[in-house]
C-alpha cells in the first residue's frame, strides 16, 4: 500500500498504550498480544486522540554533533517517528504515523527509513526524499529492524507477542530494492534486537535464552550463543570481535566472542541494564541502566565502567551519533530524549516535551542516525 504523507510540524499525542508497553516484565514483548496468526491484523488501528508539543529547547554554547545528519526517533506512546536535526537538536516533522512503533533504522545514503509498527502486522518503509510510505507486511507485533551496512537488506524481529516455548521465532528479511518480504530465518524464541556487523558479513539476534548468529549472505542461522541470563540488548565492535549483550534480570553486561560465543566477561551493571551502543571506534560502550535512571560508559580496553550520567526516568534505548560525539537516550518514562556530549560525559541537551507532557506521552523507543538525504 502506498499512499502521500504530509509534512508538518511536530505534533505529539499520548496515551494509554505508553502506560501499557513500559508497564510489563522484561521478558515480555512490550504491552502487546494477540493473535499469531500470519493473516490477522489488530483492529481496530489504534490511534491518539492529540496531545501537546514535542520540542526541543535551546542549548547555547552546546557542542553540536556532526551536521547533515537527521535522527529518527520513534515515539511508541506518540504514534508516530519524529525527524531531528542532529546538529541543532531540533524537532523538524513528525509526517511517519505508526502504531507504538518501538524501532526504527536507515538505508546509508538516508534515502528510506524502515519502521517496525509494533502495534500491528507490518513495517513502514518511507521514503525521505518523495516523502511518500509504503506497507510491508512481515507478521504480527514486530518489535526491532535493522538495515544492512550495504543497504540491500533489512532484518525485522518478529515477535508474534509471545515468549517461551512455542513462541515467535522469526526474522523477516526484507529487500530494499522491491520493499517486499523474500524470506523468513528461524531464530530463538522471541526475537528482541537485530544487530549487524560493520562488515555486513554476521547479523546477532537477542533471544529469550541465546544469541542467533546469522550469515548474512546466505540468510541462515549458523550458531547460537546459549544464554540464560535472558539477553535484551546487544551492540557488536568495529572488527566484529567482541559482543556487548546486557541481560536486564542478571543486572550485567556480558562480553562474548563474537565467534565462539564464548563469554569473556560479566561487568556488574546497575539495576535493569537494557539498550547498549558503542561508540564507532568501539572505545566506549553506552548502557542503559533502567531502573537507576542512568546510563554507564564502559571502557572497552578494561572492561570496567568509568562513569554513570543520570538521564531521564527509564531510559530504555541509546545511539551513538556517527560521529562518535553525541550519545543520544530516549527516556521511556519521562517521554524525552538525553543527549550526552561523548567527551565531556555531560548531558548537553534534552528533546523534551513542553508544558504539560504527561509521563509516557512519548516513549521513544527506538533512536537511528541518518544521513539528511
């Protein structure tokens, strides 16, 4: 289905269904069940019945991260994925309409942003330049996409609103250059986030109990790191040596071999550790600590954290700008966005929304980095 999407300024709306999708356990697919079946979509779709402003206040004397980038930034409580100027941290449009989107991600050139509809069946894929999107139907409630460092793939989690055994199991693959589904791999259970590896050569899926590795040519699963500790987030280094995977109920971040599998480490985390990024050089690692309101930077070369920067309340997502300056945090309690100069280790600014936001309004789940096309 394609059809025009307009341009407009921002206007977010909350709701009820942020309340629901922060509200259950780690294990669980956030808020959302319902059928498993292929063929059934929600309805109706849900919508939101208006809200205040999403806006960004001014920073002066601020470092800005690098410019000709534009963030995506999807707002599961505010129906929608908001556009940011990265350089300016300024709130540009809010035209992608999704239903509790919880991730999102970017083609390299910044021409087609891929958006998981977690509250329905599909994925949105927009167009940045004709601003025009269309429908993909990949299952029901996916919750995770990420596009292939060539551009010609995209993985999207489907995690069917179950866990355990008997669950969801899927990632749908995704080609860019038709927007249709060509095949589906067979993970674990309840597929949480898709990672590529900068060489595009392995892609690693967060399970409930392991790790799937897949090679990305040939669109299979060749290993799976077992992992009880229930893994959530997971980050890969530059030379594709070394994952970062935090497991929110252990209240660690573990370090494996990227390909053995073997677990080099366990850093103690704080409480609830549960989106990871590193920095590009792979130096730093940026990790949510969700119930302590913080997130802490861990030294790569000694396994150790260094810091904890205190953010917003719950923070549950965080990207690395490409650059390497910026580490941005989406707050799911408080509704805004933590931005974090790199090497002073301060918050330099806050995407917040304006007077009067309720609590969960926003939810910004998902944070990806785009080039302004």
């Amino acid at each position: 289905m394609l059809k025009q999407i307009s341009r407009r300024r921002l206007l977010v709306a909350g709701g009820a269904a942020g309340i629901v999708l922060l509200a259950v356990p780690a294990s669980a697919a956030l808020g959302l069940t319902g059928s498993s079946s292929p063929q059934a979509r929600p309805s109706p779709t849900n919508s939101a019945p208006g809200g205040p402003k999403w806006e960004a206040p001014s920073s002066p004397g601020a470092k800005r991260a690098v410019s000709g980038y534009l963030a995506y930034v999807a707002l599961a409580g505010g129906y929608n994925v908001s556009t940011v100027d990265v350089a300016a941290h300024t709130i540009l449009a809010t035209d992608i309409k999704t239903d509790a989107a919880q991730g999102v991600a970017a083609t390299p050139d910044g021409k087609k942003v891929y958006v998981a509809d977690t509250g329905q069946y599909d994925v949105l894929a927009v167009d940045a330049v004709s601003h025009t999107e269309r429908t993909i139907h990949v299952g029901p409630y996916p919750k995770d996409v990420a596009v292939s460092p060539d551009g010609t793939k995209v993985y999207v989690a489907v995690t069917g609103g179950d866990s355990g055994p008997g669950g969801a199991d899927t990632i749908a693959v995704i080609d860019t250059a038709t927007d249709s589904v060509v095949r589906e791999i067979r993970v674990g259970t309840a597929p949480r986030q898709v990672v590529f590896s900068r060489d595009g050569a392995r892609a690693y899926v967060t399970c409930d109990d392991r790790i799937s590795v897949i090679d990305v040519k040939k669109d299979r699963v060749i290993d799976a790191f077992h992992d009880g500790a229930g893994p959530q987030g997971v980050a890969v280094d530059p030379a594709r040596k070394t994952l970062y995977v935090t497991e929110p109920m252990a209240g660690k971040v573990a370090v494996i071999d990227a390909n053995t599998g073997r677990t080099r480490q366990r850093i103690a985390a704080g409480n609830q550790p549960w989106a990871v990024d590193l920095t590009p050089d792979g130096s730093r690692a940026y990790v949510t600590q969700m119930n302590d309101n913080t997130v802490a930077v861990i030294d790569t070369a000694s396994r150790k954290i260094t810091s904890e920067i205190g953010v917003g309340k719950l923070p549950e997502s965080v990207a690395v700008t490409p650059d390497g300056s910026e580490a941005w945090v989406g707050n799911g309690f408080s509704g805004s966005v933590s931005v974090i100069d790199v090497p002073s280790g301060k918050v330099i600014a806050t995407v917040v929304g304006g007077t009067g936001t309720k609590p969960l309004d926003a939810a910004p789940l998902g944070i990806a980095f785009a080039k302004a096309p």
